[in-house]
C-alpha cells in the first residue's frame, strides 16, 4: 500500500485528500504511510550510495 501511496503522490500529484479518496483511506493515513515509504526510500537510497562509494574506492582510479 506504500508503494501505492507514493506512487500517487510523486507521479500523479494527487494531494493526500485525493489519495484518501482513490484509495477509501483516511487522509491522515495517507500522510503516515507517505511518510514512511518516503523514510524507508532514503534509507535505501542511502545504503546503494555507500555501496556506489565502496565500489568506488575499491577499483582503480580512471585516467
């Protein structure tokens, strides 16, 4: 449901009324679940950076 919910708001725009309405959730539930799918994607985002950076220092530097 996550996924859902983000997905409306980034891509469609839809304000959390909206998604509410789409989704017959409570606008206040849409906000929590906005909140942590948006939590649980930096959190990833984060963990693929380091991973980047690790891979990174590990090969050879270009010329």
């Amino acid at each position: 449901m996550d996924r859902e919910v983000l997905t409306l708001s980034l891509w469609e725009g839809l304000t959390a009324v909206e998604i509410g309405q789409v989704l017959a959730m409570p606008a206040v539930s849409v906000r929590s679940r906005l909140h942590r799918a948006k939590a649980r994607r930096r959190a990833q985002l984060a963990v693929d950076e380091g991973l980047a950076n690790e891979r990174s220092q590990d090969s050879p530097a270009r010329r």
